[in-house]
C-alpha cells in the first residue's frame, strides 16, 4: 500500500529507509510518510489506552484508524495526474478531481443528450 516491500520489517530499517529517501514528493513517498506517522501515532496511542484505561482495541481495529486517517490526508492533498498518482488512488480508493469532474461532465451530456 506504501511501496515498502523492499524495507525489512524491523523498526531501525523502516526509519533509515524513509528518512534516507530523496527530499522530493512523489505520492510513495508522501504515503510513506504519512503511513509511518499514523502508524507511530495509533500504536504510541493503543500503548497509552491500554496503560491508563486497562482496555484494548483488536488489530482490525486498529488497523482500519490507520488506513482511513491516511486516506483522509490523502483525499486533503492536491494532486496532479500522474500514472503514479492513479495507482496510489486506485489502491487507496482515493477519486480524483479531474477525473471526477470530467465523469461528471460526459454524464451530463449523455443525459442532456437524452432529454433531446
């Protein structure tokens, strides 16, 4: 979902590779980003309910908070065209403006067309 298939799955590597990156923003490394934030977030924050309150959510959970905090930053961002872009919003289910709003436009002009 991250592009991160080829960073070990130890904390010290996921770190180094993300910070290691090229200071450009390509949507990978925006998602990277951005996935590794929520992820620290949403665990430092499970850590604490559990301290303090003696409760805990399940990983589906937990899960579903991280995926849909991302998407949501996602959907905030201004984005242009790419191929890239279009793979991240297909696997992220993210729509886009532009193709959104020429969907719309062929759709109001078959229906238009229609109405004739």
């Amino acid at each position: 979902m991250a592009k991160l298939e080829m960073v070990g799955h130890e904390w010290a590597s996921v770190i180094s590779s993300i910070v290691n990156k090229s200071a450009n923003n390509t949507i990978w490394i925006v998602i990277q980003r951005l996935s590794f934030g929520a992820i620290v977030y949403f665990i430092w924050q499970e850590r604490n309910i559990r301290r303090r309150q003696q409760c805990s959510r399940s990983e589906e959970v937990l899960f579903n908070c991280i995926v849909s905090t991302i998407r949501f930053k996602l959907l905030g961002l201004s984005l242009k065209s790419t191929n890239d872009v279009v793979k991240a919003a297909e696997i992220w289910s993210i729509p886009l403006r532009s193709n959104d709003y020429y969907k719309r436009m062929v759709d109001e002009l078959v229906s238009d067309g229609n109405n004739l």
